[in-house]
C-alpha cells in the first residue's frame, strides 16, 4: 500500500498561523501614533555629606567651590549645579523645556511651604558659556611634546577581607597607550537623563536665583510650572520615597595593613549602594570598588535609571539594600596617601506622564508633558586607621592655581573620561 503523504502542519496548526499572519498585517492591528510630550520637565535632588559633615555652614558663600568640584563627582556629565557635587548638604537641580518655546523659556515653580525657599522658584534659561582660553594639558613637556608619566595603576574589586585570586587589574603607564588607559578605566554608564544646562531649557538654581537647600527642607506636596509655552497641566506630587534621602553616614573600621570594614546604617529609600575608593603614592595609583566584576566605578556615582539597578543588582554590579557593610581587601591602601572612599545610595526615580497612554490603539497619544525626579545620597570619607585623628575638614573655599603645587597626572586625556586625570591629581597629589 502506497503510503499516504502527512502534511507539514496540521489544519489547526495552519489557522492559527494565518490568523497570526494577518493579526500582524497592517490592515487589521494598529501602532498607535505616539507624539513627543510638548514640556519636559527635570529635577535631581541629591543628599551629600563629606568626611563627618552633613552640610558646610554658610553655604551661599561656596557657590564656586561648588562648580569646581562637579567635575569630580559627576565625571563627564554637563551639569549645572551641585547635584554632581562633593560639598555637603541637600542640593536641587531643576530644568523644564518647551518645544513652544525652543530657544527657551522663563518659569516659575510653586512649591511646597517645606521646601523652605519661598513660595515659588524661578527657573531661567542657561546664560552663555564664557570662551575659556586654550591652556595646555601639562605642563610636563619638552620641546611641546607630552612627557610620558611613570608608574602604574591597580585596580581590585569585591567586598573582600582578602585579595582574591587573578586581582589586582595592572596598568604599567609608562607602556601605555591612550586606547590602554580607555579600555584599562571602562565601566558601566549612563547617559545623562535630568536636569541640565542644555539650550532650550530654563533653570534652577541661576545667577539671579541660587539660593541653598536650608538643613531639613521637605520637597513633600505639590509641584506646579507656569510660563511662557508650557501646558497649565504641569502639576504634580512629590512623595517621601522622592523626597531629600538622609546622608549616608558612612563609617570605617580596621585599616593600614589590615581589612577595612566601611559600614552605613540601611537607608529606607534607597534601592541599592555602591562603594569606591581611590589612592595613590609613589607612582601608584590603586583603585578598589565594590562590585563582583571588575568596574572602576566612574560612571556609577551618579543617577541611575531604574531598568539599570535592577539590571546592575542582578549582575552583582551593585550591592543590595539588606547589605550595610562591606570589606577593602587587606593592605591594599597600606601606602596610598590621602586615600578616600566614597559610598553611593541610589534613590527610586519617578516617572510621570500626563495625560496616560489611551489604551485603544486607534487613539494617538499626545502628552502634554513628561516628569522625572532623580534622587540619590552620597558620601566621602577618609580611608585612615581605626583610632586615627581624623583630618580636619576642608576649609570652605576653592583653592587658587597660586595655592596648589603643579603636580604630575598618572593619567592622560582619556575618551570618554574628560577630565578625569586633572580630577584624581587634584585628589591624590601629594
């Protein structure tokens, strides 16, 4: 008997993948039309606390110490105000853009009585930046040449009482070349997400409005913006979960040629920690952070998104919220001058959209305006030995070219990390 030929797929099997077929058609599902939101709308709202102090008395008078030390915190990120900052207390960056107003509008912002500054703040566009005069790289050059640095630079990862096996990370500088110190430094990143000086967009603080964050304001109750272009529906609240976090009392135990332990107590808002530290003598630069993988960490002392802590928390990236302590590997800044350790506690981002998306497909979505509130708590200690005098807190004031030795970087001009040699000279010359 002549054996009968079976199809391929079965009739039901064939139905379903024709009604898939044409569900998928043009002609019978819909993409919904999405519009950009007309205003967008930015605030980062940062908690800092440096060595054992909480905030700086007399804080309207630091406004340039401030600027100069964004760059250190906030490494490669155009910023505006002290949110990227290392000075102490609660600091807010607020910026609303218009596209009916795409060369920028004025606005002001009702806020909460808490806040303590006033009834509302005024946000006003960016003014131009001043034209800096070209300035060499180093001075350590011969006949304009670069002078090639000396040393190396080590890098050990993982809360570890020990050093563990295939650690530390070498780079020899003296053999190095500029793709050496990018590949060398890479790590995980963001690209910048809140609020800054960018054209178009109108600000807070400003030179006619900069006034700082007093000791214990609230940003708890309701937002709204008005001016020139932007919806009248901007409005919205701020709860406790995105309100100022508490500083992150970072504290250390052990130390020189032992472990040392840095502990914090468990901040209730935070979604996850990270911890680096950096120190140098000698020609030696030694980098430590906290993650399982080896990340020097640059790009994670900021804001993070959501989708990213959750990503970076799988990975080991970032350390948990039931974790409040963690160790640096025995003796590894034994003979690091001025080594330091900075902690990070992530805050939960808010994202708001009004109008919601329509569930129908057939009906365009057109928001009027778009939100997003960045929250985060950061500190710097000393790394020194349990029982030591700590160093007396940094005078409140940025120190002139006059003031400063001209001192050697270990590191060059790296892509992607501007500014990232003159930062760790400023922090580790000695």
């Amino acid at each position: 008997m002549q054996a009968r030929h079976r199809p391929a797929y079965s009739t039901t099997t064939l139905a379903s993948a024709l009604l898939l077929a044409l569900g998928s058609s043009p002609a019978i599902s819909q993409t919904q039309v999405v519009r950009p939101p007309v205003a967008q709308y930015w605030m980062d709202v940062a908690t800092v606390r440096m060595a054992d102090m909480d905030e700086l008395p007399n804080l309207g008078a630091v406004g340039g110490l401030a600027a100069s030390m964004a760059g250190i915190q906030g490494m490669g990120e155009a910023s505006f105000g002290a949110t990227k900052g290392m000075l102490p207390g609660r600091w807010l960056d607020i910026a609303v853009a218009t596209q009916r107003k795409p060369a920028g509008t004025t606005a002001t912002q009702s806020i909460p009585p808490g806040l303590n500054l006033g009834a509302s703040l005024t946000l006003l566009p960016p003014e131009p930046a001043a034209t800096k005069p070209t300035t060499p790289q180093s001075r350590n050059t011969e006949d304009g040449v670069p002078e090639q640095p000396k040393g190396r630079i080590l890098l050990y990862w993982g809360c570890s009482d020990t050093v563990r096996a295939g650690q530390p990370k070498v780079l020899d500088v003296a053999n190095a070349k500029p793709e050496d110190y990018g590949q060398f430094m890479r790590g995980r990143a963001t690209p910048e997400r809140g609020a800054t000086a960018a054209p178009g967009h109108a600000l807070w603080p400003n030179p006619q409005s900069k006034q700082p964050v007093p000791k214990g304001a609230s940003l708890q109750g309701e937002h709204k913006v008005a001016g020139d272009g932007i919806p009248a529906s901007l409005q919205f609240s701020i709860g406790q979960v995105q309100d100022f976090m508490p500083p992150l009392a970072l504290s250390t135990t052990g130390g020189g040629a032992s472990a040392t332990t840095v502990a914090w107590p468990a901040q209730p808002q935070a979604r996850a920690y990270f911890l680096n530290a950096m120190g140098g003598s000698d020609g030696e630069m030694v980098l430590w952070s906290s993650s399982e993988t080896p990340e020097p960490g640059w790009g994670l002392m900021d804001y993070l998104s959501t989708p990213n802590l959750d990503l970076w928390l799988a990975d080991k990236t970032l350390l948990p919220t039931s974790q409040t302590q963690c160790a640096i590997p025995a003796g590894i800044f034994a003979k690091s001058g001025g080594a330091m350790v900075r902690g990070m506690a992530y805050g939960q981002e808010l994202n708001l959209v009004h109008p919601p998306r329509p569930a129908d497909r057939r009906v365009a979505w057109a928001p009027e305006w778009a939100a997003r509130v960045r929250v985060k708590s950061v500190a710097t200690l000393p790394l020194e030995e349990a029982g030591s005098k700590r160093r007396p807190a940094p005078a409140a004031s940025a120190p002139t070219g006059d003031e400063a030795p001209e001192q050697k970087s270990l590191l060059p001009v790296i892509p992607g990390l501007p500014g990232l040699g003159g930062a760790l000279k400023g922090l580790f010359g000695r």
